[in-house]
C-alpha cells in the first residue's frame, strides 16, 4: 500500500513541520529578565491559554538579531536606547514602546559585608561588573563607583563580564569576592545562599530603565498584544515586585 | 586601529607564542610516549588530549573558572604563592590555552614519531646511543616537518581562541583583552569600523597560516 505509508509519512512530517500555533508569542528577553520573565510565562499562560516561547540573550545580540530578520513578536530589552533604535529604524509597532521594569543595581558579597565602607577600604582581590560599553546595569555600577569616590583605587580591581549574568556568575564561583549584580539575580537565588547586599540610593546612578516593544512581526498577534498588557496589569506588576524590580512608573 | 586595539593584538601575540613554546616543551615527551608505548592507558591518555576538540569551549571554561578559582586547590594554592588569582590572569590564560591547544601540538607530533623507522633507533642503540642521544639525533631531525606544524596550529589556534577566555578572563586590557575579545566588544558596542580592522588582520593570518600547512605538507619528504 504505498498510498497509505506516503500519507503516513506526511502526516508524521506535518505533525514535526507543525506552524506555530495562532496564539503563540515568541518573546526576545535579556539575559537579567529571565527569572523574572519565567515566573510570568507561566502566569500569563494559566491565565489566557496563549503560548509564549523565550528566547534570551543579552540585548545588543538580540537587538542584531531582530534588525537581521530575527522572528520575534516582543522585545524586552534591558535598556531603553535599543528599543529607541528599532522605533527609529520602523521595526516596531508605532507607540508600543513603554518601559516595563526598572532594574536596581546592588553591591553583592556571598560572604555578608556588602557596604559602602568595604567598596572605600578596597580590602578585597576582584570586583565584577558587567561590561559598562555592552550592558546597562554596568553603566549604573560605574556611575556608583564614581559617586562613592573609588574609581581609580578599583580600576586594578575590576573584571567585566559581557553582561551582568557573567558578572554575576564570577562572583557566585568565587572568583571575584564582590560584585555588582542585579538585585533580581540575589533574589533568585535560595535564600541561604544569598549572603548580603548593599543597594546604593537610586539618586547616584541612572536608573535602569528596560523598555519592551511589540515588533512588527507581532503586529497582528493576539497573544503578543496580550501579553504586553498582562506586563502591565497589576498581575504582572506583582511579579515584578517579587523578583526585585520596579515598575516604569518609578 | 586605535591603541586598545593594537594593545589587544600584541597580547594575542605574546599568549600564542608562550603558549606554543609551552606546548612544545610538553607536546614532545607526551606525543613521544604516546607513538612508542604499548601501555594499556594508551586510548585513554589519546582520548584525553583529544578532548578540547570536541568540548565546547564553553565547557572548558566553565571547568576552569571553577577549577582555577581561589576556592579550588590549584587557584588556592597559587593565591597563597603569589597574591594574584589565576582566573583573570595573563597566566590564567596560558593555561588555558594550553589545554585548549593540546591536541593541535601532540597529534602532529605524535603521526611524525610514529613515522620514525623502528631499526634507526634500534641501531642507535646497538652503537651504545642512549635514548635520549638516540632521540635527539634520529626521531627529531625525521620529525621536523612535524614539529613545525604543530607549532603553526598551536599559535594559530591559540590565536583564534574565544570562548574559554570569554569565559575566564573578564576582558582586562593588557592583561585578558585578547584580539577575539576586542572584536566581540566592537560588534556588541556597534563599532563595525574597529571590528573589520581587527577582523580582516586574524582573516589573512589564519589563510596564510593554513596555506604554509598545506604547502608543507603537499611537498614530498627529503631522502635522509
């Protein structure tokens, strides 16, 4: 029965070759959102029945990505400027950009004393930050630097991550026994293993603000649309709060 | 090509050449050991120095940023020698290039001594050569195309490194800021100008590099 195997077949490659459901919205997130945006997924999926699939790198690979065609509906970056350039550029869909977290920065010490003092008194070997030219969050953790009054006295101390998952992950090794983080990375973690954290005032640095977009290929998604308001409804809100951000309204 | 640029490529330069002298040193007795022995570890000790073929780089340095921190013995033990960490450090990434690079030194070394006719050194040995006289005057002058070429791919390889060092330098200028390192940052940070000087450079290298190999290799063996 040839007929019969040569459906059999199509019908299993159709079944492999499957187009993405009607009510799927394919999200590009930054590295530091992922815990954040997991928690999210799962909660805007219980609630609507739409399907969200992740994609996560840091957000200059994304933002080149999306510029080269990359199939996205939404865009959480971890900046505003990439955003800003895709609108620029008429990749996004006018008037859908809007911030939707504020990370805050923290000085993190799995051994406890995170403080101000101990960034002065330098009586450590490695500090990691994340690449101030690449990521946000070490743009912010130079500008504290410099408010604090060390930047030439840790120069020699420095090590940057690409991002501040790296700068995160040297630290968490033990390789670097301080670290500016995000705060989302520290509460992510078990409790026990937290250590401590000084979160310096938000009037020392620029606050980091990362905006969300609705791409042109998520136009016409019903989910894409209803998942930016889920970001922005007081559900999604809570979420935020939880894993250490605040909101655009901040 | 600015002065960071130029830094990083000097750097690249410095680290392959330590290291392909490094592996060298290291290469000869173990691809040595490896064409002559009938030891049972043999496959083993193969397989290990053929690993870093095989792993992604990011395996090897996820291991080495672990294995190399302060809270290890070997990144412990060198804390207390010389104040400095391993990790984020010129030697840190010799290191790791060196094992990165392994089997780029032993396996060219180890097809040349396996070519060394066995009764040359038989009768060495029969006019009372000690081995390593034997060694020195027979097995290395009939390997010098393979010395060679495992000098060649060592430094090549080593400057083509990426991800290990992504991994366990933390891109400090003159210390871990390698060429690879400069031209990720110049496309990240939108600078295609920095990354086409920087990448064009390692282009021609690594097609001149690979053109010698070939050239060598094509060209028929000397009658000794």
């Amino acid at each position: 029965m040839p007929h019969r195997s040569l459906f059999f077949l199509l019908v299993v490659l159709g079944a492999l070759m499957r187009p993405a459901a009607a009510a799927e919205v394919r999200v590009a997130v930054a590295g530091n959102f992922v815990p954040a945006m997991e928690a999210l997924e799962a909660a805007f999926e219980a609630e609507t029945g739409h399907e969200v699939t992740l994609a996560a790198g840091s957000t200059g690979k994304l933002y080149a990505q999306i510029v080269h065609g990359a199939p996205f509906d939404v865009f959480l970056a971890a900046d505003e400027d990439r955003p800003a350039r895709l609108e620029a550029g008429g990749m996004t869909v006018p008037g859908s950009r809007f911030t939707y977290a504020v990370g805050r920065i923290v000085l993190w010490a799995p051994d406890g004393a995170a403080n101000e003092e101990r960034l002065k008194a330098g009586d450590f070997r490695r500090l990691a930050v994340a690449n101030p030219s690449l990521a946000p969050y070490g743009a912010a953790a130079m500008q504290v630097i410099g408010a604090v009054g060390v930047e030439e006295a840790l120069a020699p101390k420095l090590v940057l991550g690409e991002d501040v998952g790296q700068a995160f992950a040297f630290v968490r090794t033990g390789n670097a026994e301080l670290g500016f983080v995000a705060l989302s990375q520290i509460l992510a973690l078990p409790e026990e293993e937290r250590g401590g954290w000084w979160t310096p005032a938000q009037a020392l640095y620029t606050p980091v603000r990362q905006d969300a977009a609705l791409l042109r290929r998520g136009a016409e998604n019903e989910a894409a649309t209803a998942f930016l308001d889920f970001l922005r409804s007081a559900a999604g809100r809570a979420v935020l709060e939880r894993y250490g951000y605040g909101d655009g309204a901040e | 090509m600015s002065g960071a640029d130029a830094a990083a490529l000097w750097l690249t330069v410095r680290l392959a050449l330590v290291v392909t002298a490094i592996l060298l040193a290291l290469g000869t007795p173990l691809g040595w050991w490896l064409a002559r022995t009938r030891s049972r570890a043999r496959p083993f000790v193969e397989a290990v120095v053929a690993l870093p073929l095989v792993l992604p780089p990011t395996v090897l340095g996820f291991y080495l940023l672990i294995g190399l921190g302060p809270a290890s013995p070997i990144g412990g033990a060198w804390l207390e020698l010389t104040g400095g960490t391993l990790t984020f450090s010129f030697t840190g990434l010799v290191l790791a290039s060196v094992l990165y690079s392994l089997p780029f030194a032993v396996q060219p070394l180890q097809a040349a001594f396996e070519a060394v006719p066995e009764p040359l050194l038989e009768a060495a040995q029969s006019l009372r050569a000690s081995p390593l006289d034997a060694f020195w005057s027979i097995a290395v002058p009939l390997s010098a195309r393979g010395f060679l070429i495992a000098a060649v791919l060592s430094f090549a390889h080593t400057i083509g490194e990426f991800g290990v060092v992504l991994m366990v330098g933390g891109n400090i200028a003159g210390e871990t800021r390698v060429v690879s390192i400069a031209i990720y940052e110049a496309v990240e940070t939108l600078s295609y100008g920095d990354a086409h000087a920087l990448s064009l450079i390692l282009l021609s290298f690594s097609f001149a590099v690979l053109l010698c190999v070939a050239l060598f290799r094509r060209r028929p063996a000397r009658a000794v």
